[in-house]
C-alpha cells in the first residue's frame, strides 16, 4: 500500500495509514481517513477521535483485542494553512480508488460487527444514498457482516460548536457503542 498511486493523496501525505489490530478481531471499525497525527504516525485513530473512541468501546465493555480499526481511505488529505495541515473530506474519486484496500481488509478479517465511524465509511461501502443521521441506533442487515451498526466518527463529537452540543453528542455517540457492546456480548 505504501507504494498505492491509485489517487493523488500519496503525493502530499507521509506514508498510508494502514489498519490495526488484531487478525482475529470481531470487530471492525471503520473511519473517514487519517488525521495530522496519523499520518505522521503510521497509526489509525492515535489522537484525540482516538481517545474518544476508546472511551465509547470502553462504555460498550468492548475490549480493544477484540477490535481492528482502519479508515476508508489510507492517505492523509489536507490544506497547508502556515505550518498548520488542515483536514479536507476525501471526494467520491479518492472514496472509490481507495475502497478495494477496505474490501480486501474486510475479506481477511471476516468480521462478525462492522461499525462505520461516519458518512464516508458508510457511503463507501453501502452507497451514495446512506444516510448515518438516519441510521443510527440500530443493527442494519448488510453484506458487510453479520451485524452492521452506523454512527458519526468522533472527530465530528469533538468538532461540535458549543460545550452543550458537544456534551449532547458525546452520549450520543457512547450509547451508540453501548449497543455495539449489546450485540457483542450475543456472539
Ligand atoms: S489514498 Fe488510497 S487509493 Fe489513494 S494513493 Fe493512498 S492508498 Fe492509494
């Protein structure tokens, strides 16, 4: 994948962001793409959506040895704003040329969840017209595995214009997993 020019992202970026976790995971989280401290770390999830994201699995009683995290696309996409790299959504291009790294990652994991962290991860895989607002809280039936679940990606939670906004979408979020944990403890 280091070595991927199916886009144009790997020419800005410092390398792909592969996924992690364990082979055996049951279950897969998916999210939009690297942020700045991704990249520059080679890790998926390793700043503040991360901490996040640890919070809510912890609140589902997910134990992370039992989960694999990677985004739908593996290069950083950003605007240098001085020394600052502002995050930019990948487009329907970057989603596409991208989405058989996920594929084969799905294949090889075979999970029995898939959580999707947002409408990029979601559109990728279910199309165009998934709606995550629309979505979440609920089990969805998809090829994906035996259980799909959607809500937002937490970069989003912390992104939220106020501190009651965010408080709001904080427990949003958590129960989200909470019922991914439900369904968890079925297998
Ligand atoms: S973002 Fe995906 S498709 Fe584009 S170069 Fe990187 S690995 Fe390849």
């Amino acid at each position: 994948m280091q070595t991927c020019h199916g886009c144009t992202l790997y020419k800005h970026a410092t390398q792909a962001v592969f996924g992690e976790g364990s082979a055996h995971a049951k279950i897969v989280l998916i999210g939009e793409v690297p942020g700045d401290q991704e990249d520059l770390a080679g890790k998926p999830f390793v700043g503040p959506s991360g901490q996040l994201l640890d919070e809510a699995l912890g609140a589902g009683a997910i134990p992370r040895t039992e989960v694999y995290v990677t985004n739908a696309v593996k290069h950083f996409k950003f605007t240098q704003r001085g020394k600052r790299r502002i995050h930019d959504k990948p487009d329907r291009y970057e989603i596409a040329a991208c989405k058989p790294w996920l594929e084969s990652e799905l294949e090889l994991l075979d999970p029995a969840i898939v959580v999707l962290l947002g409408a990029t991860a979601a559109q990728s895989l279910l199309g165009s017209a998934f709606r995550v607002t629309k979505e979440r809280g609920h089990v969805l039936d998809t090829p994906l595995a035996k259980w799909t679940f959607a809500t937002v990606h937490p970069a989003s939670v912390l992104r939220a214009p106020d501190d009651e906004m965010r408080r709001i979408a904080r427990e949003e979020f958590i129960a989200d997993f909470e019922l991914v944990g439900d369904y968890f403890k079925k297998l």
